[in-house]
C-alpha cells in the first residue's frame, strides 16, 4: 500500500483568496473576528491579505490594519503583486510575503498584462532583495495544470518556473490548479517530480474543487509526497472563469479527510467551524461545504 | 506509480436510488424520459426501480410500467426486498435484481426490522433459487464502513458476509459507504482485500459525497483495481441520516473524472447532461454537481 504522511500543514487562504472577490464589502473588524477565530482553530500559517490598489481590489483597501491587527503566530503571509507593493508591505511590518505569476502566457497577459517571461524577469531582483533581506517568500503558481484561455499546461514548463524561482531562493512554491480541471493522475505525477526536484523547498499543493476532485488531487499529492495544502474555510472564493462553480477546497474538508486517516494537521475541526460561522453572515454566497453543512444541521 | 485500469463501468442508479426518498412524485413518463436519455448517453447498467410496497415507497409504485417501458439493453435491475418483490420484478420482465442488506445489526433493524443474521438467513434461499433460474443477482452491501447507529464497522465483517454472498454465488457484490464517511485509505484497503479474495465476484464501489470524499475514494478504489462504480445522475439522491447533505456521487463527475484520466466509460458527457435536465424540473432539489454546473453555465 502507499505511505502517507503522519501530519501535514493547511496554508488558510480564506482572509485573502477567498474574499479578494467577494462583492459585499467585509468590515475589518469582520475580517479581523473570523482571522482570530481561525487561529484559534489551530490555523499557523495563513494568506492574512494583499497589498494590490484598492482601485483593482476595493476588498483589501484595509491590508494595512489587517497585518497591524491579526496576531504575530506562525507565518502570516500577505500577497504582493510588484515592488510598490512589497514595500508597503514591509513598511506595515508583514515579514512573509507572498508573490505571483501563472505558467501560461494568455493568462499572464490577461491578469498583470505581461507575458510569463516578463513576469519573472519583473520578480527576479525583487525576490532576490526578499532573500537578502531575510523575508519568507511564497511563490504562488497559477494555471501549473490548465489555463482557461490555453488549455492544459505541459508540466515541464510548470516545472522550469518553479526551478527558476528554486534558484532565486524562494522558501515556498505553491503550485495551484487554477481552473479546478486537473486529475489525480496529473496531480500525482507533477507534485512527485516537484518534490524529487526540489528537495529542499517547501511544496504546497493548491486545489479548486470546480469538478468535485479536489480531495481526489489532494490524497493523490499525499501519495506524491506532499504535506502542505492550501485550503480555504469554507470554501471561500469562487473561480472567476467557472461563474457558479465552487472554488477553493474548504479547509474543514480536507482537516476531515486527514483527521480520519490518522494524519494530524493541528487544527480543531469545530473551532474551524465556529470561525467560519462568523464569517457566514458577512458574504454573499451560502456555504455549502461537506463538513460545514453537517456542523449546521447537527443535532 | 499506480496503475489504473482502462476502462470502468458506471452502474447508475438514480432511476432508483436517486428518486426513491424524492417527495414530490414522479410521473412515469418523466422517469421512463430519464431512462431513455441515460440509455442514449450510453449508460448499459443501471437501477431502474424497484418492487417494494407503495405504502412504504409511493415514488416506485410504478415499478411494473418501468420495467415494461424502459429498453432492455445491458443490465436493467430492479430492487426487490423479499420473496413477494422478487416474485414480482419476474414477473413484470426483470432478469437482473438487487437485494440488500446491512453489515450492521442496527442498521437493519431500523431498516427491516431484523438483525443482520435474520436478513442473511431469509436471503440465502431466495438468492439459491434465482441463481438456480439463471437469474443475475446483485447484492448490495449498505454501511460497509461506517454505520449512522453504529459507528465504524470492522472490515472483517464486511468481508465475512460478502464471502457469504458469494457462496451462494451472487454476481455482483455492490458495497456502500452508506453515510458517506469512509477515507480513501480505507477505500484502498477494503476494497483490495475484497478484489482479492473473489477474483470471480463483480466487485461494485459505492460511495456517497457527503464529506466530498466520494471521488477520492473513488480514486483509490480504482488504484485497488475496482473497474466498477456506483453512481446517480444529477447526485440525486439524499443521505436520509444527515439532513442537507449530499448523498450519491453524482455520474457525471466520475465520469469526467474518468475521462480526464483517460479511462472510458462508453457515456457521453454531455448527453448525460441532457438527461439530467430532463429530470431536474421534477425533484424538488436544485441540481448543483460540478460537471452539470458548468453545463448549466456554458456559454
């Protein structure tokens, strides 16, 4: 039979992917409840925010008193799209960032109008200054299996991207199925290669549950090796290209499936739920999710 | 890496599982509709309904008009739980049937109102005689991992009465995780145990996506060489236990899942929509499974 992992590690991206596109407006005070609440759960490391123009993401305009409000534990990350970024950021005293490129060209262009090769020529002196300054950086990697506008992603160009940022020293590569299409045959393959490749890089695999495979890939990644997921409470934050189709994995989900396989990720399941229940309110979708439904109809 | 077989297998049961515990009635003609258009999409297995008393199960009153309307291609069970339905499924045409049983005693009493011996000992001469008229018998296993009353269930004793079923030399064994809490790890293990101790036996897996643990375990059953899968078009279907939640693993996504991975099915995606929408406007639940999501939302 496979091995598993004895634990493994949720990176929560609820407070940032999972609202970045929420419409309703979340109050700080909303987001800073449901931020401690997770912690509380057991959560260490999570995307706390993003430091975009609050023209593009009116969401996170309130990133600075988020990073000045959420507890200092374990690694809280805050996404940052270019330098201007990065440095108010740090200046708000965040001391792990994460940053962003896809692996397909239509997809780069569409979202920060550059190609990929631009992208990266763009990241490179500025991870390159993170590491010199000692800061934790996550390289976030979408469309690594499929792109909406290309198709299916060749997992040699997914693995020539995260090599390149391997060589500029990032801490973490956090490989995403953007789009919620890829296999657990797919998963398996690529997310075996990444850890044999890179041994001595944090591999964290990201998936959407578009297709209802999410959990699929994840047991697949186990296999492979993998003991770090991104996860959302929730399940927060829809795929802008699948409109009505889930996206992110829910947190609670995934904690339940490694719970009962034996595999601890040191965060309480009720407690996550509890957090998620402060949250509920304040978006505009119900959520629906396996371990969250049950929670609300308990008896 | 594992290796995955290259074709499976889709019994489909909404016709029967799907639509028994839906409150609003449905016309016969609607359901011999669905029928048709799950034929078309080249379902050639499938639970068409079944012969139990009308007082207990007002949708599958019209078992025989099912029976005689519905083409006879592939296999078309029809469940019966006692001699008096067995009786009538052959009359009415049926050449393939289902019976069922618990593992758990409570289960069973709750359900039928005997202990688990007390079913198997009725079952065992019924089942002698139809394998004596040739007839094709498939035994469907519920609570095969966990039990709504009871808790986990030792696999051991889900292998004990398999065994029994197969000795009296039962086609198919179906076996379900009935609440829809069993792990991957446990999918792969029980069902390699099964797969090798009746290498003669059709070995069915049925699970259900209440934690969206469904596809995973799916996955891993394919990996302990099951090439033969449950599932109910649209997820139709609820898990009586646990109110709200979801219930069978919706065909449509094991399909695509299937296919992503290059394992045929014989079915047609998108024609498996179209039946699908064929039926949606007679349950009283809204129909919100990945693959139909996206159809429902295509451009």
């Amino acid at each position: 039979m496979f091995s598993l992992p004895k634990n493994i590690t949720i990176i929560e991206v609820g407070p940032r992917d999972g609202l970045q596109n929420e419409k309703q407006l979340v109050s700080t005070d909303a987001k800073l409840s449901f931020i401690e609440g997770l912690q509380k759960a057991g959560i260490t490391e999570m995307e706390l925010t993003s430091f975009v123009s609050p023209k593009w993401v009116p969401q996170m305009a309130d990133s600075k008193e988020i990073v000045a409000g959420a507890k200092k534990t374990g690694r809280q990350f805050v996404l940052t799209p270019n330098e201007r970024g990065i440095t108010a950021a740090l200046d708000a005293g965040a001391d792990a960032l994460a940053v962003f490129v896809g692996v397909s060209d239509s997809f780069n262009k569409k979202n920060i109008n550059k190609s990929t090769a631009e992208s990266m020529a763009a990241l490179k002196p500025l991870i390159l200054k993170l590491k010199d300054q000692g800061v934790f950086v996550r390289a976030c990697i979408s469309t690594a299996f499929y792109c909406p506008f290309e198709g299916a992603i060749n997992p040699e160009d997914t693995i020539r991207l995260c090599s390149e940022f391997v060589d500029w020293g990032v801490d973490e590569l956090s490989v995403a199925d953007t789009i919620g299409m890829a296999n657990p045959a797919e998963s398996y393959y690529l997310f075996d290669q990444l850890k044999q490749q890179f041994p001595n890089t944090l591999i964290t695999a990201h998936f959407h549950d578009t297709r209802k495979m999410a959990l699929a890939n994840i047991f697949a990644a186990l296999q492979a090796g993998v003991d770090r997921f991104d996860a959302s409470a929730g399940g927060l934050g829809g795929c802008p290209f699948a409109p009505g189709a889930t996206g992110n994995v829910a947190t609670e989900d995934v904690v339940n499936m490694m719970h009962r396989m034996n595999i601890e990720t040191g965060i309480d399941l009720e407690g996550l739920c509890e957090a998620i229940e402060k949250i509920e309110s304040h978006v505009s979708n119900p959520i629906n999710t396996g371990m969250y439904t049950l929670y609300k109809n308990r008896p």
